[in-house]
C-alpha cells in the first residue's frame, strides 16, 4: 500500500512538474497598453495556443516554451486598421496585405469598400482566404464595388436589400457597408448605404466629397447618418468639392461637428493620400475634438507618400499632443466596437492572442502632410513584434528566447 501511495505521488508530481511549462509563451517585463481593461502599467502576459491565458505580475519565464523579452517595451492588442484597401487581383503566392501590417503591428484590416456584392467573392478568394492577417470588409453599396468612372456613379448598382442581405450571408468577414467616389450633388449613394446597413444592422462609413457645391455635412450627421456610423477622412481639407470639419478661415471647429460625435456619429481618420492636412487636426486637437479611430487608408499612393503606415499616424497624433493610451484606444477598443467585434482589441484573458510589441524611438524626426506642412519631432513608434493567434509573425530585433518566427501561408521555401 505504501508502495502504491510513493507511485501515485510520483505522477502526481510529474504531472504538477509539466504543467509548470503549459504556455507556450510568456511575455516578460513589457509596459501593457490594454485600454479595455484600463491597464497601464508593466505586466506579463501568458499565453497557450492561440489564446491569452493570464496577465499579471511576474509570471515565471520558465513556465513557458518560449520567452519574449519585452522590458522597456510596449504590449498592446494586435492593431485594427479600419480603413485600408487590399483589393488588388494579384497574382497567387503573393498574399495580400501580409507584408504591410504585421510589420507595423497590424492584425485585423478592414477594406474600405474596395468590393461590392458582386466582387466581393473575389476579394475573398485572393486576398482574404490568402492572407494571414485578419481581414474584414466593408462592403461597398456598388455592387462593383471600388471600379472607378460611372461605375461608382450607377444609382442602378446600388441596392439596399441586395446589398444588406448579401452582407447577412457574410456576416463572418462584412463588418459594415461603404460609401466613397460619389459625385452627383443628391444623396442616393448615402441613403442606399445607411438602407443596407439597417437591414444588416450594420454601420455605415461615408466617404464624403466630390461634388461641387460640397453637401453639407450638418445633413449628413443628423439627417442621413445613424449613431455608430463613421464619418472617414474627417481631417480632410479640399476646398469647394468637401465641406471640412474646421473652418478654414477662423480656425475654428464647426459646433454641429462637436454635436455630431456626442449624438455617436464617429470619426475616423482615414489618413491616405491627400486626406489629411494639418491645418484641421491641429486646431481640432488643440480644441479638445479627438478622432474615434485612426485609419491609414493603406494604399501604394498614401503608404509611399506622407502617410507611410499607421505607426507613423499614430505617431503624428502623438506629436499634435495625444498621449499614447489614447493613441492605442483609437487603432484598439475603438474599431473594435465600430465594427461590433469586441472579441479584438483587448488583451482580455481568454480573447485571441493578437498581439503588437513597440519601442518608441527617441531622435529627429520630420511628420509631413500632403500640403507640405511638417512638423518636427523627437519620438517615433517602431514595431518590435507581432503576434498572430498566438503566433510570432514578426521580430525585428529578435527579441524572443528562442528565436522563432511562423512560417506563414503563401510564404515561398
């Protein structure tokens, strides 16, 4: 009986002695932004699979296959791009947009209306069952979708029951329904859009201008658009073709917009080409209007322009004054909610193990707008590591004991 007794406390303890080595990764020592469960502060993060299982002080390193080295760095959830365009017909094996976001801290990207309900199949096929990264669509209210010309301008191509019904059915990767390129001076293309979306009960992103006169964004806010819609480009200035949210003249932000996002209409950045100047989001800033989310409207135009990539729009709002929690709430909990999936965004535990390691970066820097306009700088924010479902897709500096990094799908030997 003895014997017996020394045999099961000797598996007992071997079993005890294995799962003292259960994570398979544990992130050490790091400065963890999580802005839904308000930390701020420096923790670890435990993580099994493709989930986090635990944040808290001092986690043993040994209790973990593999150590990330995160001292003097910043945690934070995998970042959301809310408005970019990943919709390109290229060529299979080159997925898309793998080498844009991860190295930027990226992992869920939401293309703006690049498909409508005809091309998204498409869309899916080549960029989103191909890509690594997690991408959403917001489905264009043409069901051409982003085709350019009269295409965009069919106020036959767009249906609102269609549309609506079709995003339904794809409710797993439409997030929401697209409005963008209409130049007609009546208001088909929004209503058609805010019609698929209630019969979807989904919101609605605008992208607004072309015409001239410009329409007038007070209709827009409270005669067209729903609380949980989202107003894109909102630092946009192009003279007569687009009402800004700043008047160009007294500097000044226009009341009803101040309104308008207290009524739940949400704002979003949208950086991209020639959609953000300076001279509306520093004198918005200074005056207490902050953007819900910041997008980079990704393209090959904006991303070798001023815009770069999202780091560097967050660290443009860092320089205009926002702090860094408030950065990381708007590209985390705040797409998040705007898209209604509030499993992203989070470091919870038990939520997918998305997650984005930055270093921020002390020296010279210049962040410039499409008009010229720069402003100098001494901080810039640089991505050190990411983290895919629980999967080190990317590590600069090989911060990571051992140093590992996923071989990804579409990836040439």
């Amino acid at each position: 009986m003895k014997k017996l007794f020394l045999i099961i406390l000797t598996v007992c303890a071997f079993k005890l002695s294995g799962y003292a080595q259960t994570y398979s990764i544990v992130i050490k020592g790091g400065h963890v932004i999580d802005p839904v469960n308000n930390i701020n502060e420096v923790m670890d993060i435990a993580i099994s699979g493709d989930k986090i299982v635990r944040v808290a002080k001092n986690i043993d390193p040994k209790s973990a296959r593999q150590l990330v080295e995160a001292a003097g760095l910043y945690v934070t959830p995998g970042l959301i791009d809310i408005h970019s365009h990943n919709f390109h017909g290229i060529r299979a094996g080159d997925p898309v947009p793998d080498g844009f976001t991860f190295r930027t801290g990226i992992t869920t990207t939401v293309d703006a209306g690049s498909s409508g309900w005809k091309s998204f199949p498409r869309f899916k096929a080549e960029t989103i069952d191909r890509s690594e990264t997690r991408v959403l669509a917001w489905l264009n209210i043409v069901g051409e979708g982003y085709k350019g010309g009269a295409f965009e301008q069919d106020n036959n191509d767009m249906d609102s029951k269609l549309t609506g019904e079709f995003a339904i059915k794809n409710k797993e990767y439409i997030v929401g329904i697209k409005t963008a390129h209409y130049n007609r001076p009546d208001w088909v293309a929004v209503d058609r859009a805010v019609g698929a979306g209630k019969v979807a009960n989904i919101p609605v992103m605008v992208d607004f201008g072309g015409t001239v006169p410009a329409h007038s964004l007070e209709e827009l806010f409270f005669k067209h658009l729903r609380p949980g819609d989202v107003f894109t480009h909102c630092f946009a200035e192009l003279g007569a073709s687009r009402e800004s949210i700043v008047d160009p003249k007294t500097k000044k932000i226009k009341p009803f917009v101040v309104e308008a996002q207290k009524r739940g209409i949400l704002f979003d950045v949208g950086f991209g080409g020639i959609s953000f100047a300076y001279s509306q989001a520093i004198p918005a800033l200074e005056q207490g209007f902050y953007p819900n989310s910041i997008s980079t409207d990704m393209n090959k135009g904006a991303t070798n322009g001023a815009m770069k990539n999202i780091l560097d729009v967050m660290s443009k709002f860092i320089a205009m004054g926002m702090d860094l929690p408030a950065v990381v709430k708007a590209t985390t909990q705040n797409p998040a909610e705007q898209i209604n999936r509030s499993d992203l965004g989070t470091l919870s535990a038990g939520s997918i193990a998305d997650i984005a390691i930055f270093n921020m970066r002390e020296g010279r820097f210049g962040f410039w707008d499409y008009t010229g306009h720069k402003m100098n700088a001494n901080k810039k924010l640089e991505c050190e590591l990411t983290m895919r479902a629980g999967k080190i897709v990317y590590n600069l500096n090989g911060i990571t004991n051992p140093v590992v990094v996923t071989t990804r799908r579409g990836q040439n030997p």
